[in-house]
C-alpha cells in the first residue's frame, strides 16, 4: 500500500479564535504520564488510523521520553473523560514538533477538533519557537489535512513510500 506523507509548518503564530464548542471541555498537561495511560491514549486515538511508531517502543524507551520536561502530553478532557491528546516535542533549540494529535473516534464531528488544534498552536507558540512543524499522512483522518492547513500550517515537503505490512 502507498502512503503519503505531507510534511507542514508554521513560522508565526496565527492570530485566530476558536471559542469552545461546548461546556465542560478542560485541557490537562499529563505531566510525565504513565506509560500505560500514554498507550492507552495512543491506541484510543491512533488505533483507527494504524499509528505505529510509539507502539515500536519498549515500555523503558517509552518511560525515558515521557519523562523529558521537554516533551508535553497535553489531554482534552469532555466532561472528565480523555477525548484526545497532543504530544509537543521540545527538544530540538528554537522549534516544536506536533509529534501526535487526535481525538478518540467516539468525539469527532463535534468541533473539538478545530478547538483543541488550535489551543495546541497558541499551546506551542507560548514558548515562542522559531518553526511549529507536524506530518500527517493519507492513513490518517481525511480530516487531519485540511484541519491543518485551515489553522495556518503550509506544505513545505510530501513523499510518498510503501507501507509495510
């Protein structure tokens, strides 16, 4: 199976609001998560769309990056129940990457996604970095791209590779 991969980037912060769509919607910083809330969070959002790369990672490898102050887990709370995380990476001087996003399947269509996508780019533009950057792919949501690029990111790079399976 083909897959392609678009890489995206910001390099200021755009200055757009997007009111809450509803109440009872509160983001919560998982401040060196467990690694067994971290999977759980991972599979619930990314299950659907065949994330892999977190799940390569042995529970110690996991533990180490989870406990970096400059990795963040942020999660949306609906109600007090996860609906979705981000995970920004810090670690590289002057940028962040939006390493994972999403929502779980039982919050989409909504407008969650458009509200917790933009609170993680002014999230992500509090530490002033130089680039705010992300890749997304044609296994993702069909939603994933557009969202994106409505919230301010541009297209630098895409490729395309087979997918092993």
């Amino acid at each position: 199976m083909m897959v392609k991969t678009t890489y995206l980037q910001m390099f200021a912060h755009p200055q757009r609001v997007v009111p809450p769509p509803r109440e009872g919607l509160v983001v919560v910083h998982a401040k060196k998560p467990t690694v067994a809330y971290y999977r759980f969070l991972y599979d619930a959002v990314g299950r659907d769309y065949d994330w892999t790369s977190r799940r390569k990672l042995s529970d110690a490898e996991l533990a180490v990056l989870l406990h970096d102050p400059r990795l963040e887990v942020h999660v949306l709370m609906v109600d007090g129940v996860p609906a979705g995380f981000a995970e920004l990476d810090r670690r590289i001087e002057s940028e962040i990457e939006l390493v994972q996003y999403g929502l779980t399947p039982e919050f989409i269509g909504q407008g969650l996604g458009r509200f917790f996508l933009q609170w993680t780019i002014d999230k992500a533009w509090s530490y002033r970095p130089k680039r705010f950057w992300l890749h997304t792919c044609t296994k993702d949501h069909p939603a994933a791209l557009p969202n994106y690029l409505k919230a301010g990111f541009a297209v630098y790079k895409e490729g395309l590779h087979e997918e092993d399976k």
